[in-house]
C-alpha cells in the first residue's frame, strides 16, 4: 500500500503539477499588485473611479456586486494573456523547431514479397499476381 501511494507521489507529472500549483500562487500575487497598482489607477484617471467595485446592483433589498466579479475578470484574463504569450507559445514554437529536426519516419513498404515464388506484390494482397499462392496479410 505504501509503495503504491510512493509510487504515485513521485511520478513525473504530480511533481510538475505541484510546481505549478506554487508558481501559480506567486504568480496570482504579481497579477493582483499589477491590477491594484497599475491598471486601478489608470482606471481612474480615465473613469474616475479606482476600480470596478462600485457598480453594485440594488434588486429587493439584496447587493448584486458585478463590479468585484469585472475586477476578477480582468484579473483573469491578464494571467491568461501572460501565460499564454509568456509560456504557451515559446514552449509551442521550441517544440516545432525540435519536430523539424528530428527525422521522419519512413512509411511502411507498398508493397511485400510472395513468400513462393519471391515476386512484389501489393502489400494488401491475399494472393501472389504471378504465382497464385496465398500470402498472408502484411502486419500492420
């Protein structure tokens, strides 16, 4: 029992998992002071206001706060842009410039050779053309 739970928490993809999680965290406070110290105040030179807190919807005695939940989304999409820009797309870019240069696979043969008479045949040929024996499929 021990061994398996080992096992599982030293695959590969757990670790990488947990490294993102904690680069994640550090991450979500460089966004928050960037979206707090930076993008707030430009919001209020431009609007005003410091931010979008306070559009808030009055409905039967109850506060609906979709100003909190734009700040949130704006938030969001600045982590995904960086992310996307910042890892998405040079890991994408190295990964096609390895693929270019590692060498293709040559495709399977077109044809086979009857295992009779030694002729090539058609690689999805049941019988030899010249000699009438059967052939086995060819493995896939």
């Amino acid at each position: 029992m021990l061994k398996g739970f080992r096992d599982f928490i030293l695959r590969g993809n757990v670790v990488d998992l947990a490294v993102a999680v904690i680069i994640g965290a550090a991450f979500t406070g460089i966004v928050s002071s960037l979206v707090t110290d930076v993008l707030n105040p430009l919001l209020a030179a431009t609007v005003g206001k410091p931010n979008f807190s306070y559009l808030v919807l009055h409905l039967h005695g109850g506060e609906i706060k979709y100003g909190n939940f734009l700040n949130a989304a704006i938030s969001f999409l600045i982590v995904a842009t960086v992310v996307y820009f910042g890892a998405v797309m040079p890991l994408n870019w190295f990964f096609q410039r390895i693929k270019k240069n590692e060498p293709a696979l040559p495709p399977p043969p077109a044809t086979k050779t009857c295992p009779e008479c030694l002729s090539e045949i058609p690689a999805a040929a049941k019988r030899c053309a010249h000699c009438g024996q059967p052939v086995a499929p060819a493995a896939a």
